[in-house]
C-alpha cells in the first residue's frame, strides 16, 4: 500500500494523546504526514472504532513545530545517533574495517 511506511512512521514516533469526548491527538512531524494521515483517517476511524468497540472515537492530527531532536534519515546520521547510546559502536566499526557511512 503506498504511503504505508509514512502512516506507519509517523504513528510510532510518538505515543498518542487521549483528550476529553474519546478524542485521540497524535503529532506528526510535518505537513505531509499530516497530510497522509488525514488521507485514511477513515480506515484509522473503522479500525479502532472496531476494535475498542466504541463509535465516539474522533483522531486528529498535530504538527509538531517545536522538534527539539531532527530525525535521522541517512546512514551517516542513524550511526551517529547510535554512537551517543553505544560509543564502542565506533570501535567495532573501525576492528571489522566497516565503511557504510
């Protein structure tokens, strides 16, 4: 299903907020996951509607402007990011000869 990977990114990345009237706030990172997410709100409607049994359910969607931390896209990046976890990760890079970045 195209777009699955933006509606799938963009509903873990961060946990969902439960509102007053069974409205569910969850913030995306940009316009274009808005975007998507607004595209198959009724299938996201059907699913948890069906599932928990409750017709009430409303989702909307927010962006989030103030992103303290950017997401890491290329390989380069992600790396990084795992080195501030894990700082042997540089050492075991350079013993195995490893150049993916």
């Amino acid at each position: 299903m195209e777009g699955s990977s933006i509606v799938y990114s963009a509903m873990i990345t961060r946990p969902p907020i439960l509102k007053d009237d069974f409205e569910i706030e969850l913030s995306v990172d940009n316009r274009s996951q808005a975007e998507e997410l607004i595209d198959r709100r009724t299938d996201i409607h059907d699913y948890l509607r069906k599932s928990l049994s409750n017709g009430g359910i409303e989702v909307t969607f927010r962006v989030e402007k103030n992103q303290k931390e950017r997401k890491a896209y290329t390989d380069e990046e992600k790396f990084k990011k795992m080195l501030e976890s894990n700082p042997t990760l540089l050492k075991l890079k350079n013993e195995l000869s490893l150049d993916f970045i």
